[in-house]
C-alpha cells in the first residue's frame, strides 16, 4: 500500500542540491516503483499539481504531476525540456514546500515558458515525449526546477533578480 510521505520546507538543504539521474535498470527496482506511488499518493493527498522527489528527501531526477483538464497523472523519470516557446507567461504558483510562518502555501507570480517539449523516461523505463502547453507547461517547468535545487520563490516576476 502507497503512503503518504511527509514534505520537506524551505529552506531545507536537500530542496537546493542537484539531484541525480536514475539509471534506466533502477526504474523497475521495487524501491523506485515504491517511491513512484507514494510520491503519487502524497501529491493527491496534498492537492499538489505535482511533486518532485527532493521535496520528499530523495535527491533523484523524478516528478510525479497531474493535467487538471486531462486529469491525466504523469510520471517523469530523467525529464528534460528539449523546447521552449518565445512566448513567455506569467501566472501565480505556489508550492507544497514553500509555506508561510503559519504552515499555509506562500503564492507568486512567475514567468515561464508557454509552451515547451519534454522528453523523459516512463516508469517502465521507456522514453516518452510531451508537447505541453499553459498550466502543464507551468508544472512541467516548475518540476523540473526543482531537480536543479530551484525553487519558483528564486523566480518571482518584478523580482531584481529578473
Ligand atoms: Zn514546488
């Protein structure tokens, strides 16, 4: 039976490392398959739009995410987004560990690609490809983010960082 993991917070030190790729003979381990369902039990549990594995402890390139219109849930091992639109949006994120003094998600706005292809590896090991668009695109991104220790607070839009 899956699980639901606890979330680790900013400023957590393991939410700012690079996390590492999984070797495709590791996928179909019973370790990952484990990892895989409860991090997809710990993303519905917590009404997240997705969660990446280092938000769990675990410093390995892996998200789980979900399409609201599709209600499609995705598991990406190895994600890699191999195009980007021009075009750029902004819109308010929030993230399941990022929260304020009060344990409540902090929201902000941020600039991301609209659209954006993404290539990635299954849970069976096989490789699989995305065109992604609006909100997808967006969790795709802020995801993936997260497997380079980034997180969507390093990125507001209006920010001087920008
Ligand atoms: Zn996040």
């Amino acid at each position: 039976m899956a699980k639901i993991l606890p979330i680790l917070n900013h400023p957590n030190p393991i939410l700012r490392k690079m996390s590492r790729p999984l070797h495709p003979d590791e996928i179909e381990s019973p370790e990952i398959q484990r990892l895989i369902s409860d991090m997809e039990k710990t993303m519905l549990a917590k009404d997240g739009a997705g969660l990446a594995a280092p938000q769990i402890g675990q410093n390995l390139r892996l998200v789980v995410l979900r399409d609201q219109d599709l209600e499609k849930t995705f598991i990406m091992i190895n994600p890699q987004i191999t195009k980007k639109s021009w075009a750029k949006a902004v819109d308010e994120e929030g993230c399941l560990s990022v929260l304020d003094k009060n344990g409540h998600i902090i929201f902000g706005n941020v600039e991301r690609h609209k659209n954006i292809q993404c290539v990635y590896l299954d849970t069976k090991g096989k490789k699989q490809k995305v065109a992604a668009k609006e909100i997808l695109a967006r969790i795709i991104q802020h995801e993936t983010d997260h497997l380079d220790g980034v997180l969507f607070i390093d990125k507001l839009y209006g920010s001087k960082k920008n």
